[in-house]
C-alpha cells in the first residue's frame, strides 16, 4: 500500500495487543502496541514512503516472531529449523533474521541448548548411538563444532557406548533368536544395530556375547554351534532300513 494518511487505529478483537492501522480508509496491517509507541503513530498522520516502509518492514518482523514462537511451542528446533520453516512461509529475509536474531536473544534459539535436549530425548525414549544422533544433528543444520561438543558432553567413552548398544541389543534379541543360523543371526541383529548407529567395532563383541547367550557351545561332536531350535539332548532319529542295509 502507498504512503497516505492514517485514519483509523483499532484494537484486535483476538489480541488486545496488536493494533490494526487503517490508511485512506483501508486497513493496511496490523502491528504491535510496541511498534505503536515507536514509530509515534496517530490517526491524522501522513505516512511518506519512507515512514510506510519501516511500518511495512516491523509488521512483517512481528509476524515471523509469531510464526516462530508457535513453532517453538510444539517442540525445540534448531535455528537452521526455524530459518526454513519460516523461508517456506515467504517471510522477506529481513525479517526472519530480525526474528532469529532477537529470538536468541532470548534464549530461545540456542543450538547447543537443542542439540543437548535431542540427544537427551532420544536416548529416553529411542536410544541410539553416537553415529546416528550425530547423523540427526547435521541433518537439523547444527553445526559441527556445536554436535562435538554435545556428543563429547553425552557420550562418554567406549565402554560406555558398548554398554548402550548391548543394553538395545537385548532389548531386541526375541526379535532374532528364530534365526536359522549363527550368520543370520549376525546380519539381522548386526543391521538393527547399524541402523541405530553403533559401529561395527562395537557391534561384532556384542553379537559373539549374545549367540554365546542364546546357543551356548557344547562337547557333542558336530554341536560346537548349536543352531536354534534343536536341543542339544534331543534324540537323533532311528536310521532307517535302507541305512542299515548300506552299511552291511
């Protein structure tokens, strides 16, 4: 809309506080009480372009602050999230980095605040190990800098990593033990824990310890490996005729 002159100010029926400001009788857009105050605004008062411009440029930052608020309020985000839900919404660049900005400010944003809760959150409630929640980091833009030292703050040594994907890997083996050997067992168990992240160097003493578990090795000949689903005291099946006459 063109600079003119303000003729009407009137609250919002749904936020007592934002204002609508209406120019040559039209409404032109809505702003804050603390956009209000700042600019002096009036009705009766000429707006020249460049007065419009700066009314133009503060509503639209207010709108991406709310826009970012409320996506803020379903869950925490990383700042490269809000950044590109808000470019989605067209939002001019201006004004969603007003919006970051003084979100920071705030505390609001912060990476390594977010980076901190999502590690917490997945190792409650989906544990996983360090390779995938720094896969999900880099993913939600945080810098690598920032994912180091949370993982660093979170992961502890190896044996602390061992000991979470042993503790996953128990939780799932009922999943697996109907595999028909030890390879199988292996691929399967192997691949779930892959994909939540641990390294194969941690994984392979993990598998060896629960097939041991499982299918404990025995002094019967042929049953060093005992392959689910045959008792190791089972009795074998009585050969038939046909065996016996080939071995006369």
């Amino acid at each position: 809309m063109p600079a003119g002159t303000i003729t009407a100010l009137s609250a919002q029926a749904h936020d007592s506080q934002r204002v609508n400001v209406f120019i040559d009788g039209q409404f032109a857009l809505g702003i804050s009480l603390a956009t209000l105050a700042r600019e002096g605004l009036f009705v009766g008062q000429q707006l020249d372009t460049a007065a419009w411009s700066r009314l133009e440029a503060a509503a639209q930052s207010e709108q991406a602050m709310h826009a970012a608020l409320r996506l803020l309020d379903a869950r925490p985000r990383s700042t490269a999230e809000v950044r590109l839900r808000l470019q989605r919404k067209a939002f001019p660049p201006q004004a969603i980095e007003q919006a970051i900005s003084r979100l920071s400010e705030l505390g609001l944003l912060d990476d390594a605040a977010f980076s901190r809760y999502l590690i917490e959150n997945r190792q409650s409630f989906r544990p996983r190990g360090v390779r995938a929640l720094r896969d999900e980091l880099r993913r939600k833009g945080v810098d690598r800098a920032t994912i180091e030292a949370a993982i660093a703050a979170y992961a502890g040594d190896e044996t602390d990593e061992a000991a979470r994907a042993l503790t996953i890997a128990r939780a799932a083996l009922h999943r697996y033990t109907g595999s028909p050997d030890r390879a199988a067992f292996q691929r399967r168990l192997g691949g779930f824990l892959q994909r939540r992240g641990f390294r194969l160097d941690t994984i392979r003493p993990i598998l060896a310890i629960l097939w041991e578990e499982q299918y404990p090795a025995t002094d019967a000949p042929g049953l060093a490996i005992r392959r689910p689903g045959r008792h190791p005291d089972a009795p074998t099946a009585p050969a038939s005729s046909s065996d016996e006459v080939q071995r006369e």
